[in-house]
C-alpha cells in the first residue's frame, strides 16, 4: 500500500514552493525540451500562469522500478502567459512558446519579486548544496533529471 497524504496533511501548505528546471518530451512536436516545473501550485498571482501537464515519460526506463509510485505524474509547469490564453493541461504542448525555460529565470524572479514572492537564498542554497539532493530523478514523476533553481515563499503585498 502506497502513502498518500490527506486532504487535512499540514504538509499541504502551498505558501512555498519550489521552482526547477526540468527537460519533458513535447509529445506535440517530438522535441526535448527544459522548461521550469514546481514542486506544487503555488498561491497568489503565480498560479494563474501554472498549468498541471502530464508529460510522456522521456524513455522507456523513467518512471519505472520498484520504486515509481505512478501517483503524481501531472507536474505543475509555469507558462509564459496566463493559462487563460494558452490552454491548460496538453493543449499547452501545442504552443511552441508557451512554457517558461532557463532564459526566462531572470523574468520570473522578477515578477516574484514584485508580486510578493521572496526568493529565500539561505534555503535555496542549503538544498542545492548540502548532502540531500533535491531535484534529480523523481519516484513520482516519469521527466527527466529536474535542476532546482530556488526555493520560494509567498507573503502577500498588503
């Protein structure tokens, strides 16, 4: 039997999150691709430009094993625009520009940093550095070898 939290779980809190760089097969144009994935949807204003895709596992080895949960394969991604203009779910994978990648970091740290986001340094650098790796290859998730670009908190602008 495989653990699942609950809705009341307190490790539900998305006030926090964090963001990767993440490679996907775009099933729509059979291309690689690195986009910026979350470890949830976050709150506040970023989630209007999150959509929750299940990509195609990159080969026939990921997202295998004994132990691959199958839980969650539906990552939280961050678009360009507003999920509103570009489609939620797969029709994202149709648009050529629609997922943020590694160029787009200094954008996105800037609309977190002026939408009441705090990107936590201290945190950020503590799990890019220290003994326990977080990112790499998922028990949850068939992509690839996800890169964590920051830890992030939200604490809204009154």
């Amino acid at each position: 039997m495989r653990f699942q939290y609950d809705e009341h779980s307190p490790f539900l809190n998305n006030t926090s999150f964090s963001l990767y760089l993440e490679p996907i097969l775009n099933p729509y144009y059979q291309s690689y691709q690195n986009i910026i994935s979350l470890s949830c949807v976050p709150a506040g204003p970023l989630s209007n430009m999150v959509s929750k895709i299940d990509p195609p596992k990159l080969s026939p080895f990921s997202g295998s094993g004994p132990f691959y949960s199958g839980l969650q394969n539906c990552i939280p991604v961050l678009l360009r625009q507003p999920v509103s203009v570009i489609g939620s779910g797969s029709a994202s994978f149709k648009s050529s520009d629609a997922f943020m990648g590694a160029d787009d970091v200094p954008a996105v740290f800037d609309y977190l940093l002026n939408h009441g986001y705090q990107i936590d340094t201290s945190i950020t650098s503590m799990l890019q550095d220290g003994p326990v790796v977080v990112g790499g290859i998922s028990n949850k998730r068939s992509s690839g070898q996800r890169k964590m670009i920051a830890f992030v908190s939200y604490h809204p602008i009154v």
